[in-house]
C-alpha cells in the first residue's frame, strides 16, 4: 500500500512538470508569434518622414516645371517693343508724335491702320453700327479733354456724377480717373488705342455685341484694354469700347492667361 501511494505521488509530480513545461513552451511561442507580428508590422508601414519628404521633392518639381513650361510658351517679346508700350498715370509719357494715318476718320499710328481697318470690318460683320468713337489724340488735347470731364463732373452733369449738384475738387478728380487720364497718362496718346462700339456712349452697347467683338480682337492684334475684374493693375473701370494694338501673338496670349497689359509687360524681359 506504501508502495503504491509513492507511485501515485511519483505520477503526479511527473504530470505537474510536464504540464509545466507545456505552459512555459506555450507562452515563449505566442511571445515570438507577437514580436514577429510587430516586426512585419512595422516593416510594411511607409516611412512618414520619407514619404513627406519625397512628397515635397516631387511638388517642388512639378512647379518649377510648371514655371519652366509658362516661360518658354511666352511669346517672342520684349517690354520695349513698340506695340507693347504701356502708357498710365504711373507711367506717363511726354508727347510721342507717332507717325499717322486716318482709318474711319480717326487717326491711328500708321503702323497699325491695316489692321484697324481690318478690325473695324470683322466689327461691322457682327453690328454694322460698329465704327470709331476717338483714335491718337495729342497730350495736348488730352488735357483739355481731362478739363473739360473736370467741369462736367464738378457741376453734376458728367459721366459719374449726373445728379445735377456740385461735388467736391477732389471728388470730381476720383470720377474723371475713373474714366479718363491725366495728360501724358492716356494711351490714345501712342495712337495704338482706338474707341469703338455701335453708340457713342461709354458702356451703353449691346452687352452681347460687345462681347462678341471682343472675341474677335486678338485676330487683328487687339485686346479690350480696360476689363471688369482688372482694375487694380489699369487703373481703369471697365469700358466695352476701348482696344489697345499689342500684335497678334501677344494679344491672343493676354487673352488665353487673362491678363492685363500691365501684368503681362511685367512677366516679359527688358
């Protein structure tokens, strides 16, 4: 009976070992299952440090090409070329005495009568009313002209103030800029700015032929001058009737990137 009691007890101590051993085994191997899953883990997931960086390296990229390609598509043209003078009241310019030619009874430089008439044509197509309000026009007569807004504006009967009562110096002077220049600050000066429209009023023509003659513009070398949205960099409010000879090339590229003259004079080399 002895005996027996030490076999069982022999039995039992074996069956606690191995049950031991199994255990331990069973707990290194779930550990070595968990790191090998980090390990795979952290082994799959992209660098963020890398990724950031090659990320920028490529955006970086793509914008100097961007700069690169809007470069080399700008047109053969240098801000001194005499098609692209820009004349304002941060730029004015004393008397330019153009060579002239009369086109539709206004005078234009002569450099540019062809295609003024061909212009004025292509306008006629779409409203035969189309024709030329005002072409070159000296310093000198721009300044009686600015006058002349002047004393309108102040006494209430010009083109801003129609209210029929006086307003201040300074106030008239705001209206006219608004519409007009200085003398020395016009570019009908260059004789490369021509009025044209269907009525002889600023801003009163058919809204839909307007649109559709300005269309045209750059076929001929043109751009209507002063556009909506524009102001900041002419100086000028809106007007539907007055076009600027730049030259075909660089009209139709004004047009495509919609800028003014004075912004693409600026991306142009000396």
């Amino acid at each position: 009976m002895e005996k027996n009691k030490k076999t069982y007890v022999i039995i039992g101590l074996l069956v606690v070992i191995l049950v031991a051993i199994v255990t331990v085994g069973l707990n290194r191997s779930d550990q070595v299952l968990k790191a090998e899953t980090l390990e795979n883990a952290a082994s799959s997931q992209p660098n963020s440090t890398s990724t950031q960086a090659k990320s920028s390296a490529s955006s970086t990229h793509q914008t100097n090409k961007n700069k690169t390609t809007a470069s080399a598509s700008l047109p053969n043209a240098k801000q001194s070329d005499w098609n692209l003078i820009v004349v304002n009241r941060n730029q004015p310019k004393a008397e330019i005495n153009p060579p002239l030619t009369t086109v539709d009874g206004k005078q234009v430089d002569s450099r540019i009568a062809t295609a003024v008439q061909n212009f004025l044509a292509a306008a006629q197509k779409i409203a035969p009313a189309e024709h030329l309000i005002s072409g070159y026009r000296s310093v000198a007569y721009q300044s009686q002209l600015y006058q002349l807004y002047l004393s309108q504006e102040l006494a209430g009967n010009g083109t801003v103030n129609q209210t029929g009562k006086p307003i201040s110096q300074a106030q008239a002077v705001a209206n006219v800029n608004s519409y007009s220049q200085p003398a020395g600050s016009s570019e009908h000066d260059t004789g490369l700015a021509i009025d044209m429209s269907t009525v002889n009023s600023l801003n009163a023509a058919d809204p839909a032929v307007a649109a559709k003659v300005a269309s045209l513009a750059p076929q001929y070398g043109f751009v209507l001058r002063f556009e909506k949205g524009k102001e900041a960099s002419t100086g000028v409010n809106y007007e539907d009737w007055h076009y600027r000879y730049v030259g075909v090339e660089n009209a139709k590229y004004m047009v495509a990137h919609h800028l003014s003259l004075e912004e693409y004079v600026a991306l142009l080399p000396k």
